[in-house]
C-alpha cells in the first residue's frame, strides 16, 4: 500500500517568508520551495494550498527513512514546539532543493542556447536575404 505524507514549514528568510513543502511517498522525498514575501496569516497559506498545491513543481525524489510514531498528544505538541523553536528546514529537504535547482539550471542553458542559437540563425538569413536584394536590383 502506497503511504504518502506532507509537510509544510514556513519561516523566515531575511528578506522574506518562505514556505518549504515536503512530500513523502513510497520512502522517497520530494520539496518544493515557495516565498510568499510578506508573512503569511493561517487562511491565507490555507488559501494558497487549496489554489496552487497542483501547480507546485516538487524536486526529483530523493530516498529517506519514514520514521513510523505514535499518536501520543503529549509528544506530538512535544515535537511540534521543538519544531517551531528550531527554524528552517532539514538536510534531506535540502538536498532535494538543491538538486531542483541544479536542474532548473541546465534547463535553463539549454533553452537559452537554443534560443541564441536559432536568434543567429535568423540574422545570418536576414544578411543573406538582403545581399540577394541587392545584387537582383543590378
């Protein structure tokens, strides 16, 4: 049975409120890193979740551990204060961030290479074009 859980953990990222998602399943990890700018009330992160939770693009999976815990009130609200006090976000988190980044990156050169590529193309065959125009006039 495939077991899937998320998780949402905003802060502060000097100049800005940022929202780090964190989804687990099948043992793999996958993040996705959102600023929000000005710090977010409760409804409005509710709101941005139920609009654009599709529309989030997660880092390539990365393997974890999912630590199975108990229902314990006491020691859930335990690990939730522990989790507030200590700000930001985990190192797997931060390696599938990094690996998204990385590859946003080479998807990035490849396009602008592409696109500087067909923009020489372009003016090679616009010269062309004009140098015919010339020498047909004659």
């Amino acid at each position: 049975m495939e077991e899937q859980s998320g998780k949402l953990t905003v802060f502060f990222e000097a100049p800005f409120w940022v929202g780090v998602f964190e989804r687990i399943s099948d043992g793999k990890l996958s993040v996705c890193k959102v600023t929000f700018g000005a710090e977010p009330k409760d409804y409005e992160i509710y709101d941005f979740i139920l609009k654009n939770y599709v529309r989030l693009r997660f880092s390539p999976a990365v393997s974890t551990e999912v630590k199975q815990t108990g229902h314990n009130p006491k020691r859930v609200q335990r690990e939730i204060r522990k989790q507030v006090q200590s700000t930001g976000i985990g190192t797997k988190a931060q390696q599938a961030l990094k690996l998204q980044q990385e590859q946003m990156k080479t998807e990035r050169r490849t396009t602008s290479r592409i696109r500087r590529e067909e923009e020489k193309q372009r003016q090679f065959e616009l010269k062309q074009q004009k140098k015919k125009e010339k020498h047909r006039g004659r």
